[in-house]
C-alpha cells in the first residue's frame, strides 16, 4: 500500500513537471514562432514617430511609412510599454509592416519578444528535462496523465462560451482592429503633449545610464555561461567518442544544500566495475529535487578508461547528455541577445 501511494505522488509530480514544461514550450514557441513570422513576412520600411495612443498609463507608438511605390502609410504598433523613451515625435526607426493589415507594425531593431520566447522555451526544457530524468517512467504515470487530461478538459469545457453566444469571425476582427486598413487618429498625441519634454529626456539619461551598468555585466554572464557550455560539451564529446558502458547501482543519494533555492539538492553516488575490474563510486553532476534515483536503482554508467573516477556519468541517452550544455548555450543566447538589444537601444537614445 505505502509504495502504491509512494508512486502514485512520484506520478503526480512527474506529470505536473511535464505540464509546465508543456505550458512554457508552448508559450514561448508560440511567441518565437510569431517572431520568425515577423521577421520572414512582413514588409520593411523606414517609419518615423508621430504620436503615442495613452491608455491606463501604457504608450503605444504610430508611425507614418512609405513604401517603395511611394504611397504614405500610417500603423500603430501592436506593443506598448509605460516607458516614455524612444517614442519621441519625429524619431525615425526601421519597421516590419503586417503582412495582413497594413496599420499594425513593429520596431525591426527590437528583440525584446525574441528574448521573452527564451525565457519561457528554457525553463520548459529544464522542466522537461527533469520530468525525464528525476522520475521513472511507470504504468502509474500514464494512469495519472491520463487523470489529469481528464480533469484539465472538464474544466475547459465548462469555460467554453456557448454557442450562441460566440461572435463571429468578422465581429471578432474588428473588435480586435484586425485587417482594418483604416487607424482612427483622434486618440494619437504626441508623447511631448502628454509627458513634459523634460521628463522625457531625464527617463531616457537614467534608462541609458542604467544600461551602461547592466550590459557588462549580462555580457560577463553570457561569457561564463559560454565557457560552461564549451567545457560541458568536450567532456560530454569525450565520452560519447571514447567511453565504454557499464552497469552500476546507485548506492546512496548525497544531499547538497542549495542556496538559491533554500532547500537541498541530490546528487546519486554509483557504484561500478570497469573493464579493468577495478570497483569505482562517483558522485553524478546531475543533481536533482525530488531525488531523480534511489539507493539499490541499476544504471549505465559512461565512463573513459583512463579516468573511470573523474570521467563519469549516468548515462541517460545521447540527448539527455546532451541536454544540460544544450541548456547552459540558450541561456547564453539569451542573454547575449539582450546584451545586443540593450545596446542598440543606448546608440538610439544617444541619436
């Protein structure tokens, strides 16, 4: 009864684990893949800044364009902030025009939703990855999935408006302003009319300045981060390239207190013979919270010859060794890509 109940919360946490990896995938796949949509289908033209749209302290910037056949436009963008810098009137800026509706655009040198797609693509896979490796996969797992898809579809469909009272496709888009080739310019002012010019130059004096402090400091990060990344992967190479396979039993679980988190993290110890007959333990660099094994659980080892006690690990397939540099490398990417944005945004305000 005791390990009936044992796997049954062991399956619960599994599969919690997988949705929010599924949770985060989604969103920020969603997200970089409306990005790429972006950047790949919408037009390129030069916009210049002609006002903000105000609502509950949020400014949305319009721009007037031209296109090559020399017809002006104006769009709205379909983003806003509460920041005041680098929406001042006449500032002029690269912009992606919506394919479909030609007075929604965006900032072509902006990266921010690139950056917002990672932060919720890494997390997912970090989800993901412990889903995968700090629990067994059991009948019990797919019992409790099968559970929770169950109650996660009778709460949708109770939300589910009803049918008769659903708008249509057509009522949906124009309370939405989708495919509208029309912007009504009776809410646009310029952003000098609503916030003194004053204020606006000291928002974007302190905003630069604390970029200055911030991008060092990020690029330092993504360094680190890289280096990491290198050295996991020559060590992960190596072993992939010229390691032998053994098995080896799990015979303790070494707890680590975590200062970050505030609580402990597990790292397995393994046992195992070598080719050589020699009897090796190493502590795995993987460490986890819950416990990704327990004492008496039979694994492969990864190990090379001429270093069985240094150069070890649990073998968990060749993507799963290859999912904590894989990690470590979008981190960096991340970072670096707002280390560039950041900076491009310091040379606009200096403009």
């Amino acid at each position: 009864m005791l390990v009936f109940i044992f796997q049954g919360v062991q399956a619960y946490n599994q599969v919690g684990f997988f949705i929010g990896a599924l949770v985060c995938l989604t969103i920020g796949g969603f997200i970089l893949g409306n990005s790429l949509y972006w950047r790949v289908h919408a037009l390129h033209a030069q916009g210049t800044i002609i006002g903000v749209v105000a609502n509950s302290g949020t400014y949305t910037p319009v721009y007037r364009y031209t296109l090559p056949d020399g017809q002006s436009h104006v769009a709205k963008s379909d983003t806003g902030s509460s920041s005041v810098r680098g929406k001042e009137t006449g500032r002029v800026v690269p912009l992606m025009i919506s394919a479909h509706n030609p007075t929604q655009a965006r900032q072509a040198n902006s990266y921010l939703l690139e950056i917002i797609g990672f932060v919720f693509v890494v997390p997912g896979i970090l989800l993901g990855y412990i889903a995968l490796t700090a629990f067994p996969i059991t009948l019990m797992t797919w019992i409790m999935a099968a559970a929770m898809v169950l109650y996660f579809a009778e709460r949708g469909y109770r939300v589910l408006i009803p049918k008769g009272q659903r708008l249509s496709i057509d009522e949906w888009k124009k309370q939405h302003n989708i495919g509208q080739a029309t912007l009504d310019m009776s809410n646009v002012k310029p952003i000098e009319s609503i916030v003194s010019s004053t204020d606006v130059a000291q928002a974007r004096l302190k905003q630069s300045q604390s970029f200055r402090k911030v991008v060092p400091v990020l690029g330092i990060v993504a360094v680190a981060l890289i280096a990491i990344g290198i050295f996991q992967s020559l060590r992960i190479s190596r072993l992939q390239a010229a390691g032998l396979r053994a098995q080896g039993q799990v015979v303790r679980m070494n707890s680590e207190h975590s200062s970050g988190s505030g609580g402990y993290t597990y790292y397995p110890v393994v046992r195992f013979r070598t080719d050589r007959n020699a009897t090796v333990e190493f502590k795995d660099s993987v460490g986890t919270n819950p416990p990704s094994h327990r004492t008496g659980d039979k694994v492969t080892v990864l190990y090379l010859p001429g270093d069985p006690q240094r150069q070890a690990i649990i073998d968990r397939g060749f993507l799963l060794n290859w999912a904590i540099p894989g990690i470590v490398f979008l981190f960096a990417a991340g970072l670096a890509m707002l280390c560039v944005t950041l900076r491009r945004q310091m040379k606009t305000s200096a403009v």
